[in-house]
C-alpha cells in the first residue's frame, strides 16, 4: 500500500459533551501525512486550531475521494482546476503567514 492509512470516527456528543448515539467509522487511505498536514496548517494560525484540523482532515478526506473518483460526472466542475486552485492559494496563504 502506498501512502497512509487512516481510521476515522465520527462519534455525536451530546449537549454535556458526552457520546450519545452510534458512532460512524470507517478506513481512508491518505496519499500524504494527514497528521503532519494538520499540524503544518496550524503553524500558519489561519484559524483556531480545532477549525484548521477540520478544515485539513476534511480537504485531505475530499481530495483522495476527488482523485479516485476524477472520472464520475459529479467532479466534473472540478476538473477544471477549482480545487486544484483552492489547495495552491491555501498552501500559499499557509506559507505567508508562516513566515510572517
């Protein structure tokens, strides 16, 4: 297998922070370093952390499924270069406020 693998669970909380309900779970191959990812995000300190680590699972989550799945129609206004587009102004935003 090439890349990372990771678990990922999803469990509802309820309104005293403590689990309610069933949880959802499920494997998700990662072509990058999901955690390494998160944590240079949160270097930059665009947003708080606990929105910049939702922000950094949820793209890397999105991008694998966009990669495997270019040739379904549903990505097709994507394929223009949009997300493509997203990612490089975030790595870039990411990069310059890092520096800063």
């Amino acid at each position: 297998m090439q890349g990372h693998q990771y678990r990922i669970t999803v469990a509802p909380l309820g309104a005293d922070g403590l689990p309610h309900g069933e949880a959802l779970a499920f494997d998700a191959p990662c072509h990058d370093d999901m955690l390494a990812v998160a944590a240079r995000l949160k270097t930059a300190a665009l947003f708080d952390d606990d929105t910049t680590t939702r922000l950094a699972v949820g793209l890397k989550l999105f991008g694998e499924v966009l990669i495997e799945q270019r040739a379904h129609p549903l990505f097709a206004p994507l394929a223009g270069g949009a997300f493509a587009d997203f990612m490089r102004g975030l790595k870039t935003a990411a990069r310059t406020a890092s520096n800063d």
